[in-house]
C-alpha cells in the first residue's frame, strides 16, 4: 500500500504583530519569519514524521527549491513535484499575535497551475488499495478525487481552507474525513449544536470514517461508537499547523493499526507540540518526541 498525498506547498511569510491590522490601519510588526508550509507540505512531513512512507506531489516554482529540500529532509518522497519556471510557488501572509493565535492570506501560485495531465502522469504510479490525502489548497480536486476513485484509491480529505470549490467534488467517494466545525457545518449545513452536526455527519457520510476537531474541546471521532479525545495543555506559541499536524497523525495511526482511541492521543498530542513552537512544517513532532511528550504528561 502507498500513500500520496497531492496538495500545496507555500512559502509562508510569518509576521508577528501586537493584534490583527484592522480595516485602514498600517502596523508595524515585530518580527519577520519565513518558513515552509502549506497544508500539502505540512501533512506530508507530519505524515513521513509519524512513521508512514508518503510521496508528495504538488507543484512549486523556481523559488520554492527550499520546500522541496524540506520535504526531502523529512523523508518524503518528491519524485512527483514538479517545479515551474512560469509561476512562482504560493505563498501564504499569515499574521502571529501575541496569543498565538493567527490569520492567513493566501496566493496560491503553482499550486493553482496543475494540469489534469500532470495529475493523469502521478495517479499512473499508483493503484487500487494505495492511499490519495487531499486538502483544499490546489485546483482540479473534482478530477483528482473522480480518477482515483475509478482507480480504487482509498481517499482521506481535509477540506480546509473550506469554500464553495468543496461543493464540486464527489464526496461520497470520500473514506475519511478530518473536519473542524467550520467545515463540518459547510459540509451539512449550518447548526451550532455540535451533537447535531455530529448526526448529520453520520446521516450525510454514512460509509466514511470522520473526526471532528472542536479546537478547546478536543477531538470526536465518530463512528458507531464515538470516541472522544480531549487536548493536551500547552502555552500556545504558534497556531499555524497545528491541524495539518493532527491531520498527519491521525492517517498515520490508523493505517499504523493503531486503535482510534491511541491515534487521537497521538494526534493530539502532535499538534499540542506543533502549537507551542514557531512556525508551519518546522513546528511539526517526530514520532518520538510525541510518545516522549505523552510519556511527560
Ligand atoms: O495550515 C497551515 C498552512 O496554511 C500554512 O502553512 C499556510 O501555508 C497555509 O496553507
């Protein structure tokens, strides 16, 4: 069995500031940091750094090089990147406050430049039973999901940063979701009741495996019996790939066989590391700091 992940690669450039600029307002931050990232790039290091092989396939331009060289160094699989010399790699502003907290500006770039005979070239490695992780980064997803389903693929989407393009594709070709409640109420529709959307999930995707992240409130995975996961602790220092992080653990786990109930303890405590240190990729825990972590605590 193979994994691929096919997602974005992003030059993120990190800047701290006292608050989020307001409408009008010009700020002056404190400190410019510039690292790999992406939700693609994050879920293949935190992937290949939980212990699962995974190629990466995506697009970057002549000025992402350091991206590749990042995912190599984790121990990813690139021979399916391809590198432009038309487009340049897409970058992400993402603003740090001083809680932690942050918020993101997106210029997509070559993760927007895919073509439906790049992605013909990459499904054509891979077979019924391998894997196919997606998030919302890139274009042509409906045509992703639709060719390797025809193949067999098993396919894990993170439909994040959630917008109307979700709506295009095939979801009931979807084995597993991860899904924060923004995205779970654009999946189903809107309801602020998390034990309803939690129904109208299992309603909606019947056949698929979903976990829901609550932020504070930890993580719920949902199947015939739900199981529940509660966060670990930790002064939030950076936000930024935290998800991706879970994201990552999370597959790694279940197709590690590991039971659900240890995968999210595992996830959770990955993306309780990831949140206390700077930066996306950077940020993201090997294998054994997150059982040296959970041993700790
Ligand atoms: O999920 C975090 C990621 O979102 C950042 O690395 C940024 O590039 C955006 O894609």
């Amino acid at each position: 069995m193979k994994i691929l992940n096919f997602g974005s690669l992003n030059i993120d450039y990190v800047y701290s500031v006292e608050h989020f600029v307001q409408k009008g307002e010009t700020l002056s931050s404190d400190m410019l940091n510039v690292y790999s990232g992406g939700k693609g790039l994050n879920q293949s290091i935190a992937l290949s750094r939980a212990g699962l092989p995974v190629y990466h396939a995506g697009m970057i331009g002549e000025d992402g090089t350091f991206l590749e060289n990042m995912l190599k160094d984790a121990g990813v699989n690139t021979q399916f990147l391809y590198k432009s010399s038309e487009v340049r790699t897409g970058n992400a502003i993402i603003q740090n406050d001083k809680n932690g907290d942050n918020c993101i500006l997106l210029y997509g770039g070559a993760n927007q430049a895919i073509t439906k005979d790049m992605i013909d070239q990459v499904l054509a490695n891979f077979e019924a039973g391998d894997w196919l992780v997606l998030q919302n980064e890139i274009c042509e997803i409906p045509y992703i999901v639709e060719q390797a389903h025809h193949k067999g693929m098993k396919i894990m989407l993170n439909p994040s940063p959630m917008n109307d393009r979700i709506y295009e594709l095939c979801l009931d070709y979807i084995d597993v979701f991860i899904l924060n409640e923004v995205e779970a109420q654009g999946l189903v529709g809107t309801t602020d009741d998390v034990q309803k959307l939690q129904s109208k999930l299992k309603e909606k995707f019947p056949n698929a495996e979903i976990v829901l992240t609550l932020g504070e409130k930890g993580s719920m995975y949902l199947g015939e019996e739900s199981v529940q996961q509660e966060i670990y602790s930790v002064e939030t220092v950076d936000t930024t790939a935290a998800g991706d992080t879970f994201t990552g653990y999370y597959l790694a786990g279940r197709l590690q066989e590991m039971s659900v109930k240890e995968t999210l303890n595992m996830a959770a405590a990955a993306s309780a590391i990831a949140v206390s240190k700077r930066g996306a990729a950077p940020s993201i825990p090997t294998k054994d700091e997150v059982i040296q972590f959970i041993e700790n605590h």
